[in-house]
C-alpha cells in the first residue's frame, strides 16, 4: 500500500500528525482558506453520519489532505461544542470506520497503527498485545470473551487473533477521538456545522429521584452518550424497571448510545422485563466495577 493511501484510511497515524505539523495551519485558516472547502464539508458530512450513525464512505484515496483536516476539524468542532453525546457519536463512527477500511490491512500496518495509537503489540504467530493495554482497551467490549480471565496470556502478553486485534484497535481509536483537545472559540463557518447537525435527544420524563448513587451514574453516563458496556446496560434497563419506569421510558434512555439499535434495544429490554430479571446486588456491582465508592445503602447489605 502506498504512503498517501495509508494516511487516507487513517487520518490519526503519526505520518497524518507529521503532515499537519508541518503546515502548522490555525484555526482561522482552517475555517476559512478557499483551499480546504472540501476537507470542511467532508467535516460536515462525517458529522452528520456520526449523528445518523450511518456507515462511512470509503476514504478518498487520491486526496488523503482533506480526510486528514475532515477529521481535525470535526474534532474542534465537537471540543468547541463541548458536548459530550456528539464526541462519543464521533469516536463511535470513527472506531466503525477503522473496522471497514482495515479489513484486509497488512499485518505490518496494523502494528504501525498499533504503535501509532500507543499500544504495545507484537506478530509471533499471533497478536501478542501488552496485557495493561488490553485490560484498559477491552473494557467496552460486552462479549465474556473479551475478558482478560477468559483470555490466554503468556509473559504479560494477551494472545489474539487479527480479527480481534483488529477490534482492539478499534476501541485505540475510539480512545484518540475522545480525548480532549484545546481549541478557542469556534469561528463562524464551523459555529453553523455544528448548529446544523440534528443530534438525536429524546426527554428522559423520569428524574433520578430514588435511584442508587451506582445507578445514577450510569444514567449520567449513557445521557451523555457514553458507550456503556453490556453488564452496565443489564444493571441499568433491570434497575430502572423495578423502580418502575416502563418499557418505553427506558427505552429511551438507551436511544443515547452511540451504537443504539432500536430493535435490539427493545428486545433486551423486554426479555428482562418479561422474565423478571431481578436487579444486580451491590456485591455484584462492585465486582463488575459498577459500584462508584460512595453509596447511600446501608454496609453490609445483603447479596443476591
């Protein structure tokens, strides 16, 4: 694969960081120099898909420039919006967009991006992935496979398939997208991409009164836009329907998550409903990492 084809398809590596170093644009060229119209409406459109959660288009191979400042400036317009659904929706369609175009990526490469997003990871046989990193990067990912228990590990390191390296490289993007960055105040042209995206909210009618310090989190959390993973969503949808919100009100709380599926949502929810899932003890909470350290209940309150 060539170089400009490289920097395309990911526009975070460190030879796209490089590139945009070396031109040291500002935030007022960016906004308003003639010559980067394209990158900002390719902006403009990465937004809205990440908004609609709709699937990226393939990356334009002949103009890696414009994929490169599209993302730099969708990045300052949601750090400008200081709005945290948006940041979440972009990295969840920046990590989708990863998954697409490196499917049939280089083993090579896919360590070069591995090194460029930080994570320690090596090819003898199979992916050997510095078990610190894999603990921080798998954390959202809701199958029990994913587990650092349920995973073969050999000298510090967990073993992977390219598949599943693939999927941790993933979530590294996800990582680079949600950290922050300082931007000033947004100039005019990127004020008005911001005030066009339509951004999916739905008035969660019941408040947090009566819910658990643990639960009051995780509502927080997805109400921002968070990705929550799967045993957090079961304690949250079980909690939230023995407190007596119905099905639909629950149901749109889980409409804030960046992957939110609606047909696999309200299944989920129903199934617990319909079964009559009795919510998570506060010891399985702390186990899952759930419990936030200051809580109402009493000590010593009684397992399930």
């Amino acid at each position: 694969m060539g170089s400009l084809d490289f920097l395309a398809k990911y526009p975070f590596s460190d030879e796209a960081k490089k590139l945009v170093e070396r031109e040291n644009l500002s935030i007022e060229e960016l906004a308003y120099d003639p010559l980067l119209s394209k990158a900002r409406k390719m902006a403009k459109e990465r937004l809205e898909r990440a908004v609609l959660r709709s699937a990226a288009p393939q990356p334009d191979l002949l103009d890696p420039a414009s994929e490169i400042y599209s993302l730099i400036i969708a990045r300052i317009i949601v750090e400008g919006s200081k709005d945290e659904m948006l940041r979440n929706l972009l990295a969840e369609h920046e990590s989708k967009r990863f998954m697409q175009v490196s499917r049939d990526e280089s083993d090579e490469n896919l360590l070069k991006i591995a090194s460029d997003l930080g994570v320690r990871m090596e090819l003898k046989g199979e992916f050997h992935v510095n078990i610190l990193d894999y603990i921080r990067l798998s954390k959202r990912l809701r199958d029990p496979k994913w587990r650092a228990v349920n995973r073969r590990v050999e000298k510090g390191n967990v073993l992977l398939s390219r598949d599943e390296a693939r999927r941790l490289l993933a979530e590294a993007v996800r990582e680079r997208i949600l950290s922050k960055i300082e931007v000033p105040e947004l100039p005019s042209p990127f004020m008005e991409i911001l005030k066009s995206l339509n951004i999916p909210r739905k008035a969660v009618k019941k408040g947090k009164k009566g819910l658990l310090p643990c639960i009051e989190s995780l509502l927080d959390s997805i109400m921002k836009g968070e990705n929550l993973p799967h045993i957090a969503r079961f304690a949250l949808a079980s909690h939230l329907l023995a407190s007596g919100w119905s099905k639909d009100e629950v149901l749109d709380v889980f409409r804030h998550s960046p992957d939110f599926k609606e047909k696999i949502a309200r299944y989920q929810i129903e199934q617990i409903a319909k079964k009559g899932y009795r919510p998570p003890s506060c010891r399985k909470m702390i186990s899952w990492g759930l419990c936030p350290g200051e809580c109402r209940v009493r000590k010593g309150a009684k397992a399930d």
